[in-house]
C-alpha cells in the first residue's frame, strides 16, 4: 500500500511458477474446472483503486512467456463493497484485456491453465482523485469448484 504522486501504478506483486521450483503452475488442463480466488479488503471510502490481475500462459512451453505472441489474461477489479470479500474467477471466462478493453489474445486463443507461467497483480490508483489502498490474502487456485470458506 501507498500513493504515488507520479503515476497510476502503486504496487506490482509477480508470482512466477519458478517460485515453486516448477516450469508452470501444477494445474489441470481443462480452463472450466481451474478457479483462482482471492481475499480482497476494500476500506471504505477508497473508491478509485483498480487490481488488476494478469494470468501468462507459455504457449510454446520454451519456458518463458513472450509478451506478443502469447496467451495473457486479465481482469480489473475495481470499487466493490467496503470490508473483505471472496472473489472466485472461473480460469475459461477471463479474458484477454488491451487498456481494459476485451481483445483477442496474442498466442493461441486456448485457455490453457497447465501452461500458466506468472501470475502478476498490479494496483492502480489515479493520484489525480487521491489516496487510495487495498489489501489481498489467501490467494489459492481450486479445482472443480470455487474456494468455499
């Protein structure tokens, strides 16, 4: 957490498979049956922060992921109801975003979470409409349902 006077960006979390020793992260192949859920605690009157979570996948499996030519994925996240909340996002409905606008994916088009190489999350605040904060927690991909607490 924290303001920036300068641009957008507060703060950028990557979370690399290589973290775990692994090349990808140790997911099911079939997009319909990955959910990644997360905890996120917006304080009351912090309206004007956006999260956006990014999913990378290596296509080609060379063990890299090169922006351009391959699958990205995203969601923003922003307002929400004050206090903490589950979000749960099914892997096979998010998409690929350019400026927050829906567009076609640079690799191949599959959702593809066997292949999920990072995972990065960025929080956006304009500086222009002030301070802004969020917190995460409990960040934990499940399979066959959403994370039930």
């Amino acid at each position: 957490m924290g303001t920036v006077t300068w641009d957008w960006l507060i703060g950028l979390i990557d979370i690399p498979a290589s973290a775990y020793g692994l090349n990808y992260y140790p997911l099911s192949s079939n997009a319909n049956n990955v959910y990644f859920n997360m905890l996120i605690n917006k304080p009351a009157d912090y309206d004007n922060g956006i999260l956006l979570l990014r999913f990378m996948e290596d296509d080609n499996e060379d063990g890299s992921f090169t922006a351009g030519s391959e699958d990205m994925y995203a969601i923003e996240i922003k307002g929400g109801p004050d206090g903490w909340r589950l979000v749960s996002l099914k892997y096979n409905d998010i998409k690929s975003l350019v400026n927050g606008v829906e567009s076609a994916p640079d690799g191949n088009g599959i959702h593809e979470p066997n292949k999920l190489f990072q995972v990065s999350m960025l929080f956006l605040a304009n500086p222009a409409s002030g301070y802004s904060e969020t917190a995460i927690d409990y960040v934990i991909f499940t399979e066959g349902s959403p994370l039930a607490p």
